[in-house]
C-alpha cells in the first residue's frame, strides 16, 4: 500500500502563508494528475488545486489567486503554496493522484488560521 506524506502544515494568523509538501513514489507522480485535497471538522474532502501531467492547474473559486501547486520531478514532491490565509482555509489537508485513490490517503497535514 503506498501512502503519501504531507508536512508543513501549522498555526498561521489569517493574511499568512503557508507551504506544503507532499512527498510519494515517482511512479504515481509521472502517471497521474495530482491534487490537493481538504478537510474540515463536520465537512466533506474536497479538492483545492489540481495539477496535470502536462503542467496545468486548476482551483476553485475559493482559492484561486490564492493557492498555487507546483512538482518538483527530481525529488517526486509536490507543494501547495497558500497565500492570504482565511480562517475558512482551517482543515487537514491531503495530496492523492485524480481521481483519489483510498490505498493513497495518508495522515495529511493540520492548517489552522486564526488570530
């Protein structure tokens, strides 16, 4: 079962940035289009930057301008730059291929914005 390992989440006051990482098998980053994916308590996963395999992006109304994911191939990571943080922004935060895999859901990362 392969897992992805994301870090660098943390506490940050609304107007802050953050990065992510997310660390997986180059095999899985080189075949599929990956996303970033959150969770808040009480709502459902949804997904907040989508990157394909050719290099575009795509984000929901909710972050774009604010949220960018980028690959790095050379060491199979990829990040999710969060600019001017909102106390909304507050989840567990995810990477997986899309569509998602269950065997690829890993421990995610804590992002909480307030002051």
């Amino acid at each position: 079962q392969v897992q992805f390992v994301e870090s660098g989440g943390g506490l940050v006051q609304p107007g802050g940035s953050l990065r992510l990482s997310c660390t997986g098998f180059e095999s899985i980053f080189s075949r599929f289009a990956m996303g970033w994916y959150r969770q808040a308590p009480g709502k459902q996963r949804e997904l907040v930057a989508t990157l394909s395999r050719g290099g575009d992006t795509m984000y929901p109304s909710a972050v774009k301008g604010r949220f960018t994911i980028s690959r790095d191939n050379v060491h199979n990571t990829l990040y999710l730059q969060m600019d001017s943080l909102k106390p909304e922004d507050t989840a567990a935060y995810f990477c997986n291929r899309i569509p998602p895999s269950p065997n690829y859901w890993g421990q995610g990362t804590q992002v909480t914005v307030s002051s």
